[in-house]
C-alpha cells in the first residue's frame, strides 16, 4: 500500500481523485459510453458520482451483453431499467440507444414499449432502436416468440423535433413512417434502416444528409423514391435473399436528389427490372465515389439505352463487385462501357466473389431482346481502344479462389490484357482470397 501511495505521489503530486474533479459535461460523455446497467454502478466511486447518472444526456439500454434467455434473469433486468428511468431526471436527451440480441417473448412488450416512449419524450438528437434476431424458432422457456420485429411507437412532431440522427434495425415501419420523415423531423440528418420490414413508399426529406436502406423487407406495392436534394451519402443495399415476405425491389431517386451525392454504395438487388438499374444508375451521375454490386450483362444495358447516360465526369472511385469479369461469352463489354462513361477515374477495383447470380433471372430477358433488338448492336472489348480513361493510374483486382475455375481465370486474362493495352502506364494488382 505505502509502495502504491509513492507512486501516485510521484506521478502527479497529490493522492486526488482527479477523475471526479472533472467537470460534470466531461463526466456525461463518459458516462455516455456505458449501459445503464453499468451506468449505476458508477455511484459507488466516490460521493461526486453518487447522482450523476440521473441528470446524464445520453440513455443507452444495451441488453446484447447481458443474457435474458431465462425469465428470472429478464424480471431482474426490466426491474433495474424500469427503476432507472423513472428516477433519471434530464430535461433532454442527447442520445436515447436500446439494443437487445435474441428472442423478445409477447410479454416482455410491454415494458420494452415503455422504455422506448420514455426515451422518445426526451426529444433526443439520436434515437437509435435495435432489435437484433438470432434466428432462433423458439424460446427455450416455451413462450410465445414475436414472429415479426418491433414496431415503433408513434413519434409526435414535438419529439422528433431536434432529431438530427434515427437509425432502427429490426422495427417495423407502417405508411406513416413516410410523413414523420417529410414534416416531423425538421433537422434530420442521418436516416439507417437495417433489417426492417416497410410499408411506405416515399423517403422525402430536405435536410438528409446520409441515408442507408439495408436488408429491409418491403410489403408494399410500387417504386420507392427518394426524394433528398441534401444527399451526400447513399447505401442501398435491399433484401436478396427473402422474395416471399418482399414485393418487387424497384428504388428510384427523383430529380434534384443527387446533386450533392458524394459517395454511393448500391446493390441491385434480383428482382429489380433492367430499366429501373439503368436509371438508378445514371442518377448517380455526379457521385465522386461509386461502389456497385451487380449483375447484367452489357446486352441489357445496352437495350436500355445505357449510352443516353451522362458522362459521370465527377467519378474518381469506382468498384465493381459481381459481374464484372465478362458476359457469358467471355467479352469484357460490360466493364467497356463503365470506362467510355468514366474519362476522369483514377481508381478502380473489381471484384468478384461468387459465380453470375443474373444467368437465371435474366436468361429468358437476354434471349428475346437479343434476338428481337441486339443483332444489329456491336459489343467493344477494351482490347479495342474503345475507352479513354488517362487518369487511371490504379487498378486492383480481386477474387475469391472458391467460385474461380479455369473459365472465369481465362475472363480474369482477358480483362487485365485488354485494360492494359489501354493503361500501359496504370499500376495493376491482383488478389486472390
């Protein structure tokens, strides 16, 4: 102990408890990094902390780390976050977080519904609700499991009013969800929808900056269309692989959305038609960074008039996953026409993982329009010169040994040597994972 004392007397002088000496908006932001499990138990740290989790900004009910598979382990939880909100006393949140990890039985409900509407009366600036599923069927004490995700309660105007972020992960989202966007969150920035089942066709916003739709589950019928004109960031990745609980992917962003889109990441999803992946795709003319995950052939695009398409002359990044080694033919056409788009690329990635999931979606399309349309039309491979990227100073290329024979190794050949007689002076990397 005497040995301890000398140290902390050598290191800074004194023997105080400088960490409570903090002021207490140092204190909150710690706290803030903490569940409120653990956010209590702070108390036993000194006198200064005894009440300093009551008046704290932020609320943060993560239940992943904590197990509530057995019924007395769940009634200790609901009881300890139950007694933690009705005795913390912040006028406003800075941030209200609940996460839970596995089956949500019907009668704890109730009471998640209750947490979720205290910390939405906070009128937090972040609100972030999830609801991870683990898959499991049933539970392991024989109660009814929720079949579905969590639905959200309703968020009046006065609530939302100071959301600058919202980001829900397995909730379940009805018609209405569509005009909190458009009319009740005024300073909304940040919009993440992960693993959530939808029921509205309209995304309208003129204040997001940043919006992610990910593995979500539409029941409705028709186009969504987004209309954001203060866009920056878009990821739209929809649901791949459930088309019995979805209806047709269709996505559609209206005219003034991407004038300010910087950076993209979209993944078209199977059943999404060929002109609706064409006019998304050239609705994102004026990104400077484009990740695409797709799979069509260059007949397809082709048909759809492709090159009506603005040049995409802000484009300096662009990566390619799927479909990309060539159509079925072996030709490099697809990638041909990306590059006559892309004059002032100075990267580019292509990678392909997994073999072509469009032969089968798109095999009866590609047989009638090629042999009602395509007969007169000639596909280039770089090998021509049909591209002029000057610019394109990197070029990496990936692969995954797995899903790679010796027909998509001969493709991989043909793209680099093509690419190369028209990048003589481009930097070329190969990586097989």
């Amino acid at each position: 102990m005497e040995a301890v004392t000398e140290c902390r007397l050598h290191a800074g002088g004194s023997t105080d408890d400088r960490l409570s000496a903090l002021p207490d908006d140092l204190l909150h932001r710690i706290l803030s990094f903490l569940p409120c499990q653990r956010t209590v138990q702070t108390t036993v740290l000194s006198k200064r902390w005894a009440g300093l989790w009551r008046s704290a900004p932020c609320i943060n009910i993560n239940m992943v780390y904590f197990s509530t598979r057995s019924r007395h382990r769940w009634q200790k939880i609901e009881d300890l976050v139950t007694n933690f909100l009705i005795f913390h006393n912040a006028p406003v949140l800075d941030a209200f977080r609940i996460a839970m990890d596995g089956v949500i039985a019907d009668d704890w409900l109730p009471a998640i519904n209750r947490w979720v509407r205290r910390g939405i009366l906070g009128c937090p600036s972040v609100l972030e609700i999830e609801f991870f599923d683990t898959g499991i069927p049933d539970s392991p004490f024989g109660d009814t499991i929720r079949p579905g995700p969590f639905e959200l309660p309703d968020i009046g105007s006065t609530s939302s009013s100071r959301l600058k972020k919202l980001s829900l992960v397995g909730v379940s989202l009805g018609s209405s969800f569509a005009e909190l966007l458009r009319s009740g969150c005024p300073v909304l920035e940040d919009l993440h929808l992960e693993d959530c089942c939808t029921e509205f066709n309209h995304i309208q916003s003129h204040t997001l900056k940043k919006l992610t739709i990910h593995i979500c589950y539409r029941h409705s019928v028709g186009t969504l269309a987004i209309k954001a004109p203060a866009l920056v960031e878009l990821v739209l990745d929809p649901d791949l692989s459930m088309p019995e609980y979805t209806q047709k992917n269709e996505f559609s962003l209206a005219d003034g959305s991407t004038n300010s889109l910087v950076d993209a990441w979209v993944v078209f999803p199977n059943d999404m038609s060929p002109r609706s992946r064409v006019m998304l795709l050239g609705s994102l003319s004026n990104v400077t960074k484009l990740e695409l995950t797709a799979c069509f052939s260059a007949e397809l695009m082709l048909d759809n008039e492709l090159g009506q398409f603005p040049i995409f002359s802000n484009m300096r990044t662009l990566w390619l996953r799927g479909c990309v080694f060539g159509n079925r033919d072996g030709k490099c056409s697809t990638l041909d026409i990306f590059l006559q788009k892309t004059p002032n690329l100075k990267k580019l990635t292509l990678e392909h993982q997994r073999p072509c999931c469009c032969k089968n979606t798109f095999q009866e399309a590609g047989r009638k329009k090629r042999k009602d349309k395509t007969s007169s039309r000639s596909l280039h491979c770089p090998d021509q010169k049909a591209f002029q990227c000057p610019n394109l100073k990197l070029i990496e290329i990936i692969y995954e040994a797995r899903y790679t024979d010796d027909h998509h190794e001969h493709q991989l050949f043909q793209v680099m040597r093509g690419l190369w007689r028209n990048l003589q002076d481009a930097t070329f990397t190969v990586t097989k994972i």
